[in-house]
C-alpha cells in the first residue's frame, strides 16, 4: 500500500500565522506537524510516500523532508495548484498511485494512542474497499457524520450536517482500494466547489464495501487546523512525553522499530544538529547516553 499526505490547503483558519508557511509545517510542541501523519504511514509499514501541497509551500517540504531516506522511506512530491477538495489527490496523484491500494492522512491531523499501530495495519490488511475510523465527539456538525445501524454498519454519512444523526466523525485518515481514482473522478462538485471525501466514502458506502472503525478511549485525535486545537495538541503532545518519557510521532523511531535503518544512519544524521530534548531522545533510542557523552568531553568521567 502507498501513502499520501495531503498537506496543500492555505490554512485560512490559521491567519495570520499560516501566511507565510504552511499549517502543517508549523510545530506542534516539539516537531513539525506533518510528522505525525508521516509517522501514522510509517506505523502501516508504508514506505512509498506522496506529499501534496501547494505550489508556494512546495521547496519547503522537500527542504524538511527530502526524498525520505533519512527515515527508510521514499517521498515523492506533487502540487495541488487549485484548492478541488480532499477526493481531489486522488484525481492528482493517479499516476503516482498507479492502481494500487492507497491511504490517505490530512497534514493537520494527530492520532496518538497505544493501540494505533495495530489499528493502521488492521484496516491496511483487512480493507476490502474503503475503511474509514469514526470518533466521537461533541461538535459533529463541524465534520462528515457517519450514521450506523443497529448492528453498527454505516448506513449514512453527512458533511457538516446541521441536524447530526450521530456523535462520530469521520476522521482524516482513510484507507482505499485501487479504484478510489477512478470513483474520485465520477464525483460532482459540491456547493462550495470542492470533491468533498465524504462523497468519495458514500460511492464505497453504497456499494457495500465501506468499512467503519471506531477510535475507542485509548486513542486521541486531533484536528489542529485551529489557533486553539493547534495549542491543545501542543499542549496534549507534551504531557504525554513528559508522563511516558515517550515520544510521540517520532519518524526515526518508528523507522527503527520496522527496520527501515539502522541505528547508526540514524546518529550520522542526528549527530550534525545541536542538542535540544528531541536531538537527545533520538540519541537515546540508539544507545547513546548524552550525558554521559558530555561529561566524557568535559573531563568529568
């Protein structure tokens, strides 16, 4: 299965801070927010990569992210020039994606928990069509609203309804077969002129062959498209490190565990930056004790 990470919106929620560099590019504590939908991808064991952003942001991610290989992966790059809606990487990405089974994750979504790993591969091996995860919340009116029946199969899916039917919101990390280019393309635009991804789902819906996920408590997401959800994941993301001493999202971590370098690619790259708690944790996962270090350097050991 290949990945994209769909990073191109102009992050208008986000004016003034979003005018000169794009949302998903901003830090959400201690990286840069597209790390963590890079680091969902890696969790699937997916290596082959595709960022889609707009043509102005479009230097800076390949500044950040190059052509992948720090993290055992391979990212190419293609630029969505008019803001078509979420279905419309698919129209985009065709070529790149060649027929083969495709996910799909928005730059400014966070998924942390301890069973998301195992959610990702599950709906990587398992998906038959389309699998989607639903996750309640408070305010389904802001987001497509799936519907299910008595024995939970989804039944409706509504964008940004005003009369929700359910809790549970469609989330931006979806899971696709090889025809989701071909469905994309059979779309209509919607009132706000966009190939809505809720229209997407509901072809797989209809067909019979849309598989819905739920998020339990275990899991947390967050959509950090706003200056507040923006400081809440922030905020969210260190508290979590801090109690766990773990850090989450961490791609060079993720490629170590799946085997996609080794420790010492990782300490050749890391070494050439400053220390700061991020440069020190990933130091840490390869074995090596900067305090130790340091204190070596100084004379004290």
């Amino acid at each position: 299965m290949k990945g994209i990470i769909l990073a191109a919106g102009a992050g208008t929620r986000l004016y003034p801070v979003s005018m000169p560099i794009s949302k998903v590019l901003l830090p959400v504590y201690d990286k840069p927010m597209v790390y963590y939908p890079l680091s969902n991808l890696m969790m699937g064991g997916i290596r082959d990569i595709l960022v889609i952003t707009n043509e102005e942001d479009d230097p800076k991610f390949r500044k950040l992210l190059g052509d992948g290989s720090q993290f055992g992966v391979h990212i190419d790059y293609l630029i969505q020039y008019v803001p078509k809606g979420i279905s419309d990487a698919f129209i985009i990405a065709e070529e790149w994606i060649d027929g083969d089974d495709v996910a799909l994750v928005l730059g400014d979504n966070i998924f942390c928990g301890p069973e998301m790993q195992s959610l990702i591969r599950s709906a990587i091996e398992e998906n038959e069509g389309a699998t989607v995860f639903g996750y309640r919340v408070d305010d389904p009116e802001r987001f497509g609203v799936v519907e299910f029946d008595a024995d939970m199969n989804a039944v409706s899916i509504e964008e940004k309804p005003n009369k929700p039917k359910s809790n549970y919101a469609v989330v931006g990390l979806y899971f696709y077969g090889g025809k989701a280019c071909g469905l994309a393309k059979t779309l209509v635009p919607s009132d706000r002129g966009e190939l809505e991804i809720t229209d997407l789902n509901i072809k797989y819906m209809e067909e019979g062959r849309l598989k819905v996920k739920l998020l339990g408590d275990d899991v947390r997401w967050l959509d950090a498209g706003t200056f507040d959800s923006l400081l809440e994941a922030g905020n969210f993301i260190k508290d979590v490190q801090t109690r766990t001493v773990k850090n989450v999202g961490c791609p060079e971590e993720i490629a170590l565990k799946n085997g996609f370098v080794t420790k010492e690619e990782v300490i050749e790259r890391i070494s050439k930056f400053k220390d700061n708690s991020y440069q020190i944790y990933v130091k840490g996962i390869c074995g090596i004790d900067t305090l130790k270090t340091e204190q070596s350097k100084n004379g004290i050991l």
